[in-house]
C-alpha cells in the first residue's frame, strides 16, 4: 500500500491513535519528539552552566531572548519559505544544523572553553532555525495525514511538546546529577547532556529521509518573496476566520502562559514549597496537558468548535486566577492541572482550525505569523512582571487570568464567524 492509498484508508479512522497509523506522520511525529525533548533539555542544560558561570538570573533572560528575537523577525520568511520550496528539505536540513551547533558547544564545553557568549550565539542559531522551519514543518502535516485528520495529528503534535516537557527537563537534571557529582565539574556533566542533545537532533534528521511525501511547493514562483509575505499579511486582515483563530491565539502567549515564568516564585512565596513541591506542580500541569491533547485526539469530530476554542480561552483565564489566590495545596495541584488541559485543548483545536480554514497555497505564510505569536510573550510577561514585583506574584497572576477572560469574551462578541464555526473543515461558509 503506498502513501496515498494509506492516507485514504486512515482518512475516516475515528480512532485516538488515526493520523499515528500513517507512515510519513509517524516518522515526522518521532522526529518532532526528539527534537523537543532535546530542546527542553537543552533549557535546563544550558540554564544550570549560564547560572553557574555567571550567578545572574538575569543573564538567563538574555539567553531566552535571544532565542525568541528571531521567531518575531525570521518567522514570515520561514513561511514564505514554506509555500515556495519544497517543504521536506526545510524540515530535514534544520535538525542537522541544530546537531552540528550542538556538536560545537560539546567541545567548547568539555574543553572548558565556553562562555556566556557562546549560548547567546547558539540561542540566536537555533532561534533562527526554528523560525526558519517550524512553519514548513506544521503545514506539510496537511499533506501527509489529509484534511480529516487535522485535529487527531495536531493533537498529538501537542502532546509529544508536553510529554518532552515534563520528561525533558528531569532528565537533564537527573544526568547533571548524576555526572556532576563528587569531584566531576559541572561542564562536564553539562557536556554529556548535549551529547545526547545532539544524538537526537540527528535522530530527528533521519526520521525526516523516511517521509514519501515531499510537500511540495503550494506557489509557482512567479510572485517575489516580498510580495507573497504582504498577500500573508492580507489574507489574515481580510479573513475574519483566519485573522480572528490568530488573535485568540495571541492572547493565550500574552496572559495564559504567565504562569509558566512565574510558577516558581509563586511556589517559593505563596506555597512556602521547596523543589520537590515545584517538580510535582510542573508535572501535574504536564499530565494535564496530556490528557487534553488525547481527548482531542479522541473526539476531534465534536461540532461547535468555534465555541471550545473561545470557552477553553476563557475557562484558562479563569482557572489561572482562581490558581493564583489558592492557597491549599491539593486544590492549587487540581488547578494547575485543569490549566495544562485547557492550554493544550486551546492551542491544539485553534492551530487545527487555522490549518483547516487556509488555502494550501497560504498554509506556510499564516503558520508563520501565528508563530510570531510565541515572541510577543515578554510583551505580556513584563507588565505582569512588574506586579508581582511591586505586589505580589499571586496579585500579578490574578490580574493575568482576569485580562485574559475578560478580553476572550470582549473579543468573542465581535467575532460571530469564529463563533459559527462547527467541525472545522472548509465545506463550512465560515470564511
């Protein structure tokens, strides 16, 4: 049975597991494991040197930075990028140079030679590269799983992110420990870790030589870049579907995500928690995740999405504020895990609808200005930043919760085609 033929045959699969039953999504699925348990181990990795070199938490923020800066500047040339060239060679390429980067660092590292400039270099490199291929990468998962499988795939697209980040990080930390203990530095126990970090970049890479299908390029060339970068840019304006899916994803980076910064000073000074206390809150919102990422994967045929899109949004909002003034432990865990489900349900079923509710021609373009997203979120984190500083952490993420509700619903009012929408799928008069 060849690629189409499976695809056909997979297409009406009701099942949880229907887009993994495909060959070309199941290696693209493994190579997007790989590379995010390596890039979630690789925040831990390289967090523990940076803070150990240079005892500035500050300094980690530059390191983050310099990794989000290029997906708010490079992200519409990776979609341009996406619909013009053929988008196997853009997913494939990008593991490998994110491999030999990581090669670098290994022996600057074990050679005692790194320094803090280094992981601004790498941060800005590998920044790059995402932003360069992430959008190829999200639009080719149409062309292998078809339209009927959007929600099932992107479900799992999710998971995969939330599995690495709970599994992710522990491993690195427990690898660390574990090498870096006694009289072993702690370079070289940091060193070990991007070893593996590069093991799985070029993991990544293979997987992608297994893929049949080649996607294609969805333009013919004959526009230039600059002009198919501003026809994105309209598309998404003219479009009150497409332009609406972006700003309710918008909103989640800007308010929702608040609680991933600010978890541990909210454990530390409302909680009175130690690590292990941390620990089990990121996992608890993890395993949250996970289950919502499933359940979508289970049910990706319920109608009225339009309304889960906006009711998960704001049912975030008001869990993250009720979260916030918790003081009850057993109660916070149950909050934060409700939170992980909700923001999984969110982005999961908003991304799906946006692939669905786009021109195949556009796909690459409108992935990559949702991707912008994800670099506005310091534009929320700072004023939330500065309440807890002046206030509370908890005051800073109530307020962050409430913005979030109350903007969800304010936005819901005036977007009656995002409200119409039922399955999804383009048949629909939504857009």
């Amino acid at each position: 049975m060849n690629s189409t033929d499976e695809v056909v045959a997979e297409q009406h699969d009701s099942s949880t597991f229907a887009s993994l039953k495909i060959a070309d999504y199941r290696y693209l699925w493994i190579g997007m494991v790989a590379g995010a348990f390596a890039m979630n181990m690789q925040m831990i990795a390289q967090g523990w040197l940076v803070y150990e070199m240079t005892g500035s938490a500050l300094n980690l923020s530059y390191v983050t930075l310099a990794f989000m800066l290029p997906q708010v500047i490079l992200s519409p040339i990776g979609g341009v990028l996406a619909d013009r060239l053929s988008k196997k060679p853009i997913i494939g390429w990008a593991p490998v140079g994110n491999g030999i980067a990581t090669v670098f660092m290994v022996y600057v590292i074990m050679s005692d030679q790194v320094t803090f400039e280094h992981f601004i270099a790498i941060a800005l490199f590998n920044g790059s590269i995402m932003a360069l291929s992430f959008p190829a990468r999200t639009a080719f998962i149409p062309e292998i799983v078809s339209e009927q499988l959007i929600f099932n795939a992107m479900a799992f697209n999710t998971a995969s992110w939330n599995l690495s980040r709970i599994v992710g990080p522990s491993l690195a930390g427990f690898m660390i420990a574990i090498f870096a203990s006694g009289n072993t530095s702690s370079n070289f126990g940091v060193g070990m870790v991007y070893i593996v970090l590069a093991a799985l970049y070029f993991i990544s890479a293979v997987t992608v030589l297994l893929i049949k299908e080649s996607g294609q390029p969805t333009r013919d060339g004959k526009s230039t870049p600059i002009d198919d970068l501003v026809e994105g840019l309209q598309y998404c304006l003219r479009s009150p579907v497409v332009g609406g899916l972006i700003l309710l994803s918008i909103y989640p980076f800007l308010f929702g995500l608040s609680i991933n910064t600010f978890l541990p000073a909210f454990n530390t000074d409302i909680l009175k928690g130690g690590a292990d206390d941390l620990g089990f809150l990121m996992t608890s919102m993890g395993v949250g995740a996970i289950l919502g990422s499933l359940l979508l994967a289970r049910f990706a045929s319920a109608p009225n999405k339009g309304y889960w899109v906006i009711g998960s949004c704001a049912a975030w909002g008001i869990s993250l504020a009720l979260f916030a003034v918790s003081t009850n432990y057993v109660f916070v865990v149950i909050l934060i895990g409700l939170i992980g489900f909700l923001s999984a349900v969110n982005m999961s079923m908003n991304r799906s609808l946006m692939q669905l509710q786009v021109a195949p021609s556009m796909r690459g373009r409108i992935m990559s200005i949702d991707m912008m997203a994800h670099g506005l979120m310091p534009l929320g984190i700072l004023p939330i930043g500065y309440i807890a500083e002046h206030y509370n952490v908890s005051t800073g993420l109530a307020i962050s919760g409430i913005v979030l509700f109350l903007i969800t619903v304010i936005s819901a009012i005036f977007m009656p085609k995002i409200r119409a929408i039922n399955t999804g799928y383009p048949d629909e008069s939504t857009s």
